[in-house]
C-alpha cells in the first residue's frame, strides 16, 4: 500500500489499534490506552492472538517460533511480520556428531552405537526435531506397514534394528504401560543408558547425549549447536569426531539440522504501516538500527509496550525491509519445511476426526498442524461431517468414513447400537456431571413411586438420551418394566403414555426404534412457533420441549405427567418434587437433592471409536499426546481444552481438566455400568441367572438320557 492509498482514519491514529495480551487490566495497558492511539486486546492463549489479527479485531502481536510454523499454513496473506525479535542468546538448533572415520551417508550409520538427548525437555524442541535423524533413517528402511503394530512401535522397531547399543532415553510415549512394554521389549535403545535404563532423567539433555557419547566410545550423538560448540572447543575432539549434515556431507565447521525460527511481531497488513511507526516512535531503546540516539529517555508508554511485548533487556527489534511485508506464509516457508498431512502421513494411516461444525472443523485443522509439527502420529485427518451435530458424526464412524468424535453422553445408546465404543472419557467439573433425577409437579399427589408412572405422559428430554436410559435402568432395577426385553426404545415405549422424546424420528436412530410407535412418544412435542399446530418432533431448539430445560417446560405446560432431567442442565424449581432411586418422594421440594437420590451420576461424554478399530492402539497413542502436550501444557500455543475463536466447546467441553482411559473414577464406572447392562440386557444378573440354570437343566437332561442310554 502506498502512502496515497492509506487509510487517513489509521495512519492519524483516530482508530485504536489493538494489542494482544494475556492481561487486559495491567497497569501496562492503562498506560498504553491514555493517548488513545492504541489499547490493549485480550487473549485467551495466542492462538487467539493469531485468529484476532486475521480477522482484524487485533493489530499487533508477539509469536514464537513454534506459533508461527504452527500458523503459517492455516493463516491468509492479511497477516503480515513488521520483524524479528532476537537476543544475544544463541537460536535453538540441532546437530548429530559422528566420529570422524565414518562415511559420509546414512546407510553407514547402521550398526552404530548411538546417544540420544531423550524426550524430556521443555516445549523448546519438538519431538519431530528430535527425530530428524531417525526420520531419515526411517525413510531409508521403509519398514513394512502392519495394521497389528502401532506407528509409534513400528518406528522405534525400525531405529532398533539399526542402530547397535544406544541410549534413547524416554518417555517414548505418555501410555506409561505401553512405554515401560516397548523400552522392555527392545531394549537394545536402552544398552548405553544408566544401569540400561531408558528411564534416565537428563539434567542437561543435550549434553548428557554429549556425555553418553565420550563415556561410552559411541559413534553418534544428537545434540544442539550451543553444546557441540563447546564440545569441539576440545582440540581432541576436534581429531575424532565431525558433524553429521543433513544433505549427508560432514563438516568441522556446524551444519544445523533444524534451527527455531525468531520470535515475530506480526500485524494485520492494512495497518502494518502505522503499526511499524508506532513502534519505532515508542519503543526505540529495543530498535535494532545503525544510527542510534546517543541518549534514549524512556517514559511510561515504553516501558509497558515493552511489558506487553514482552521485551527483554537485550532483545532487539529489527524491523524487514521497510513497506515489503512478507506474509507469515511467505516468511516462515522460505526459512523452514512446514509438515503438511502428504508429506507426514505414515503407512496410509490417519486419524480421522469427524467434526460438525465450521468452527469445529478450523479447530480441528489447526490441531492437525500442531500435531504433526510436535511429531505425533497418525496424522489427524479433520472429516467435516454433513450433518450439524454428533449423531451424524456417529453414523459417519459407523460407515468408517470418521474415525473418532467426542460425543455427549445423551448418545450414548445411540452409539452403543451403531457399534461403537468409548477408548477415553473427557475428565468432568463435580458441577457439570450429569446427575440425573426423576421429577413430578409437587402438587401432584397422584404419584408416590416409579410404580405410578405406568401409562403416564412422559417428558423426555432426548430419545435415546441418558435420561431415557436411567429411566428404564431404574424401572427395571425395581421389577416394573421387563428386565428380558433388551430393546430399550420398545420398553420405553410400552411403560407411557403419549409423550415427547424428542428425535425419536431422525434417521439417525433407525437402528432403535423398529418396535417404537414414534407418533405416540412425539404426541406431546410441540414447535415454539407458536402459529405451527402440528406435533414438531425434532432433537432441535425449535422444539419446545427439546433438552432437560424443555422436559420441565412440558411438566409445567401439562403436556407430560413426570419428566427426566439432568439437574445441571436447569435452575432450581421448588415447583417439582423428586422421585428417589430408592422409590421413595424426596423429602423436600425442588431439585436441590443429595446424589443418593439421584438416579444417576454420569460422565458428560466420551471419545468414541467403531468397535474393533484397527487403529485403536495408535488412536489411544495419539490421544495420551494431545492431553499432554496441548492440553496440560500451559504454554502450548493451541489450548485443546479452551475456548478457540471465542467459541466454547469445540472438539472438547472446555471445562474439560483431561482424560481419562483408566475408567477409575465413580461417575465414569457408573457410566460404564450403564452401558454394560445396556449392552447384556442384564439389571442384577437375573438374565444371566436364568441362562445358567436353563444351561444346568439341559445339562442335567443331557446326562440322564446319556446314563439311559449307557444302562
């Protein structure tokens, strides 16, 4: 843009630009916004900060190099780099040092003994940097792909079968029992390590490879530039050993296998101009440039840009060729390989993440990025679902079109019938479990027990929702529906009245509800529009009676005698009164009861996959890493368990702590147990009683006529 083609309004300063910060109301930001020129924007992570600038709600922002590989193949030209932010510390970078009578190719790498600087580091270097070697390696074996061995397993078989006596120190993986079987079973990676143990925690990991490598008289070490520099300070050193490059040469001097790209100050390209000359006006004691006042006051707005900006006492700004602003895209990809899916899939082998959404599927790619920049496999595949919610992400992991979803626990008969399986169950606030209670008008003095809800007008809030499950679970726990009958849509069906369970018609529940009269439980649905007299009997808002919410609106519209509900999902109501698991009247009124009297309290979702996946153990994999590293790592660009362009509950609930595949915990066993009698079509064993006693009587029969038949 020309200085004739700028926008007055911009350049004069009369709009506020807005910075990115983590925090809005410091007293760094009060003092930036008094000349009204910019202010500051917050951010919930820089993620944020990145999808803000795009979309131009934020016009400067500080990145690090990891956030910008992570950004560049999902962000359009409008974001921009004004330039670079560097310090007297030396950039991270990586080397491999071999001794110097080996060749100068790969191939003659096999056999060697190799020291590794491990996996425990801080997010600096990336499991896909520390791999870069063993990648090679991988490439120039192209070891055979078998559907029964993990991508994780088929890689460290491979580095195994290479490499002689090495020290890889861990973790491999954050299975910790699928970590201890592979350092178990090829332990050859473990021979140089202290007392052979993979396990060793590296103080200095770059050099304890160093170390691994003189003490042991090994041939190969990956380390970073700073410590092999120092190493090769040793004039005997120098005699005995080289760098490894990656285009198979050797060299005394460095050749670096991957080098963190700078930190950034990156804009929004229609104000990168006047941004640039804001900065330059007020941060100049942090401007790289030949021509430097001989004396530079700082007053308040620069020391809180410099606060925002996080900017250190000798790190310097240097701005790119002034008015040629390279794209993030453009600038990143001249510098580094950014991984794409083609170039980092494996075997043929995805994860295949269905989402429903726009939002979800854009949170979902920049997932993908990030995984495959930290090195995890299988690469994450972002399937956008042709429906808008998780029942169509279900039928989609059905037909194996999707590999995996998140999905509300209210679907979980649904799932259950289309053959499919929870492998993780997101970790749940104590106040967003689903307690699920039976409820009746407190004045209704018709009904006393469960048993006075025989031929009742129900109010359901899902067809096949956790709600309709308790129900039928606790009648027939009580012996007052039929505890032989496994299809749970007919038992529902056969125990009310005219009803509302709303989605009881979709198609995407055909598979339950062939013995269902879906004109008697959608009777008492109706629309909110208010001039549409027909029944409406979709699992959407516009039914009025959709959801635990609209279940009591039925109860008090007296369209339903009793409803089911999630007590989280309403307020209080002394207008109700409780049915107790026990069959009893809660004493009191309202739904502010004890969990005792609850009929259930469950997990809010689960991770779900088609029974029988081949891929189960890589997805099982893939999920321990992104809990770790993008889940419970707080400086982790991409927030899995947070809110992502300012909308919650993408791909995971937010109030999501982590997950959870030990299945240890109260809410998720009463889950399981659920499900698992869902599943057996067996309440208390009575099933399973009958069948051995029907088996102990024709075995008896058998042997009577064998002793007949002998005599």
């Amino acid at each position: 843009m020309s200085d004739s083609d700028e926008d007055p309004e911009i350049t004069s300063g009369l709009k506020k630009d807005k910075i990115c910060s983590l925090q809005p109301s410091s007293t760094a930001c009060q003092q930036i916004a008094r000349n009204l020129e910019v202010a500051c924007n917050y951010n919930l992570h820089s993620v944020d900060c990145l999808l803000n600038i795009k979309n131009n709600q934020s016009h400067l922002g500080r990145i690090t190099g990891e956030e910008s590989l992570l950004a560049a193949n999902l962000l359009p030209e409008n974001v921009v780099v004004l330039g670079e932010i560097r310090s007297a510390h030396p950039p991270s970078e990586t080397v491999v040092v071999i001794k110097s009578n080996i060749p100068n190719n790969f191939i003659d790498l096999k056999g060697k003994t190799f020291c590794h600087p491990g996996f425990k580091h801080d997010s600096s270097f990336s499991h896909y940097l520390l791999q870069e070697l063993e990648s090679k390696i991988i490439d120039l074996n192209n070891p055979e792909c078998l559907t029964n061995v993990t991508l994780l397993e088929r890689h460290i078989k491979t580095v195994s079968k290479f490499f002689g006596d090495s020290c890889r120190p861990g973790p491999w993986t954050q299975n910790k029992t699928e970590d201890q079987r592979l350092q178990n079973k090829y332990n050859s990676l473990c021979k140089l390590c202290n007392n052979n143990n993979c396990s060793v925690d590296y103080a200095q990991p770059f050099n304890n490879s160093l170390r691994c490598l003189l003490e042991n008289d090994a041939d190969i070490a990956v380390t970073s530039l700073y410590e092999a520099t120092n190493f090769f300070n040793s004039s005997e050193n120098n005699l005995k050993y080289k760098y490894l490059c990656k285009n198979e040469s050797s060299s005394l001097s460095p050749c670096t296998w991957s080098s963190k790209l700078p930190d950034l100050l990156i804009s929004e390209r229609s104000t990168a101009k006047y941004i640039e000359n804001y900065l330059r006006n007020n941060v100049k004691s942090s401007i790289n440039t030949t021509i430097q006042p001989i004396s530079i006051s700082k007053d308040a707005v620069e020391e809180s840009l410099k606060d925002i900006l996080k900017l250190s006492g000798d790190e310097q700004i240097t701005f790119l060729e002034a008015g040629s602003y390279k794209s993030l895209k453009q600038y990143v990809t001249e510098r580094t390989t950014v991984p794409t899916n083609e170039t980092s899939k494996q075997c043929d082998r995805t994860l295949k993440w269905c989402t429903y959404s726009d939002s979800e599927q854009e949170k979902c790619e920049w997932l993908s990025q990030a995984a495959m920049n930290w090195g995890i496999q299988p690469v994450v595949e972002c399937r956008r679902s042709e429906g808008q919610d998780e029942l169509s992400c279900l039928d989609d992991i059905k037909k194996e079109t999707a590999d995996i979803v998140v999905a509300s626990s209210d679907y979980a008969y649904i799932s259950l019938n289309k053959g499919l399986t929870s492998i993780a169950f997101p970790e749940t606030d104590s106040r967003n479990l689903s307690v699920i209670l039976a409820v009746i008008k407190a004045d209704d003095s018709s009904i006393s027990s469960f048993n006075d809800l025989q031929g009742k007008k129900a109010c359901i809030p899902l067809f096949g929702g956790k709600e309709h499950l308790a129900l039928v679970d606790s009648t027939r726990t009580l012996d007052i529906t039929d505890d032989e009958n496994c299809d749970y849509g007919k038992v529902l069906n056969d125990f009310v009245g005219q009803s509302c369970a709303p989605g009881v018609r979709s198609s995407f529940v055909k598979e339950v509800t062939d013995n269902v009269d879906k004109d008697k439980l959608c009777q008492q649905c109706i629309s909110i529009n208010i001039t549409r007299t027909a029944t409406y009997c979709n699992a959407d808002e516009v039914n009025k009676y959709y959801g635990s919410k609209g279940a009591v609106d039925c109860l008090h519209d007296q369209k339903g005698d009793f409803a089911v509900i999630t007590k989280t999902d309403i307020a209080n109501d002394t207008d109700l009164r409780v049915i107790c698991k026990n069959n009893t009247l809660a004493s009191r009124n309202g739904i502010d009861v004890d969990t005792d009297c609850a009929l259930f309290v469950l997990a809010s979702s689960e991770v779900v996959i088609k029974t029988g996946s081949m891929k189960r153990n890589d997805i099982k994999l893939a999920l321990y890493e992104f809990e770790t590293w993008f889940g419970q790592n707080i400086h982790s660009p991409l927030q899995l368990f947070n809110k992502f362009n300012d909308t919650p509950d993408l791909l995971f609930l937010d109030s999501t702590p982590g997950l959870n595949f030990d299945n240890d915990l109260d809410y998720i066993k009463n889950y399981k147990d659920l499900l698992r009698r869902v599943r057996h079509c067996n309440v208390n064993g009575s099933l399973t009683i009958k069948c051995s006693m029907f088996l102990v009587f024709i075995t008896a029969t058998v042997l009577f006529i064998f002793n007949e038949l002998l005599f």
